[in-house]
C-alpha cells in the first residue's frame, strides 16, 4: 500500500467525519444516504450500499464486521464505517436526507 493511497483514503475519511459532525451540528439533518459512482468501476461492497440511508449519529458497520456478497468477504477491522471509504481508494459519498424526505 503507497502512501499515496492511504492518505487519499485517510483524507476522504476524513472529510466525511467532518461533513457528518456539520450536519450533527445543524440540528436539522437526521439521517445520512450511500452513493457510489454508479459506474462499471463500482466494487461488490460499494454496490450494495448505494442509496442506503442510516441515522446520522449511527454507523453503519461496527470494527469487527464482516461484510459478505457471495464469494467476497471484507472485514471491517479498522474503525467503525459512519461514511465512505468503506476500502482503500473508495470513490463513494453521502449526502444528508431529512426526515421528511424518507
């Protein structure tokens, strides 16, 4: 793993963490949507998130997880997921929905 990689992973996490912290602290935003790119570049895992909708303040994987999709498996062994990336150079993204949008 290049440290190019991981610093473009770290930094995307870490924009959404503060994107996430941004709509906590609005005090309107209650829930948090997946997307991928929606292309042919898109991974097994990504796929299966794209447009799913968690509560704000809730991951959606806990460290330890696993993650299956038929013949793939992925462990989640480094943090909890609140927001992409979900792997090393994950191109995926959120937005915020309100609840009023549900």
């Amino acid at each position: 793993v290049g440290p190019e990689r991981v610093s473009s992973t770290e930094t995307v996490k870490a924009f959404n963490e503060g994107t996430i912290q941004a709509w906590e602290d609005s005090g309107v935003v209650e829930y948090k949507r997946w997307h991928t790119q929606e292309d042919g570049r898109v991974c097994v895992f990504c796929e299966q998130m794209n447009g799913i909708s968690s509560k704000l303040d809730a991951p959606w994987f806990r460290k330890g997880e696993t993650l299956n999709f038929g013949e793939y498996s992925l462990v989640l062994d480094y943090d909890d997921i609140n927001g992409p990336p979900i792997h090393p150079e994950c191109r995926c993204f959120i937005d915020f929905v309100l609840e009023a949008d549900l």
